[in-house]
C-alpha cells in the first residue's frame, strides 16, 4: 500500500491550491480515502472524507472552501483548497480510511 501526495506549496492568504493524491497496492475504488493534516509538533487533525461514490464529507473550518473529488480510473483523490487562511499551513496527507499506512505528505504554506 502506497500512497504519494503532492500539489503543496507557498500560497497568499485568499489564495488556491489543488491537492493531488494516488494510491497504490489496494483496491482504490472501493476505498474510502481521506485527506489529514498535521502542524509540526501537533495532533494529526482529519480534513475531509471522499466516498468511493465520490460523496464528501469535511471539518467544519474548511466547509464552503474544501472540496474533495477521486477519479478512480487515476486512483486518484484530490482536495481543491479555495479562500486559504495561515491556519491551513500545515502538511496535508491521504491515507485510505482505517489504514496504517501513511504517505509523506505535501506540505502547504498560506502567509503574506
């Protein structure tokens, strides 16, 4: 099982990122996968949710900015991030729901 994040950078306050994330090693579309982030030195904090039908599911800090999507036949999920704030500075990360597997993640920065 594998899975490799990226699409992460440096963004102004108001600002967009499209995150990207492929799975590897396990029945992607079947997958319920998930989006967490983590600042250094803090708890692992759960994002968003995206359903192997695709519905979603978010933290209420990013409700009406996030929004998730896969596209299976790329076992891939991503996370739109519109309208960022400082606080969503931290390392965004995609494991499959339940797993123990964690990929390195993609770090975001949001600052002026």
């Amino acid at each position: 099982v594998q899975f490799v994040e990226s699409g992460g950078g440096l963004v102004q306050p108001g600002g967009s990122l499209r995150l990207s994330c492929t799975g590897s090693g396990f029945s992607f579309s079947d997958a319920i996968m998930t989006w967490h982030r983590q600042v250094q030195g803090k708890a692992r904090e759960w994002v968003a949710t995206v359903a192997p039908g695709g519905a979603t599911f978010y933290t209420d800090s990013v409700k009406g900015r996030f929004t998730g999507s896969r596209d299976n036949t790329l076992n891939t999920v991503y996370l739109q991030m519109n309208n960022l704030k400082p606080e969503d500075t931290a390392v965004y990360s995609c494991p499959e729901y339940g797993s123990t597997t964690w990929g390195p993640g993609t770090q975001v920065i949001v600052s002026a």
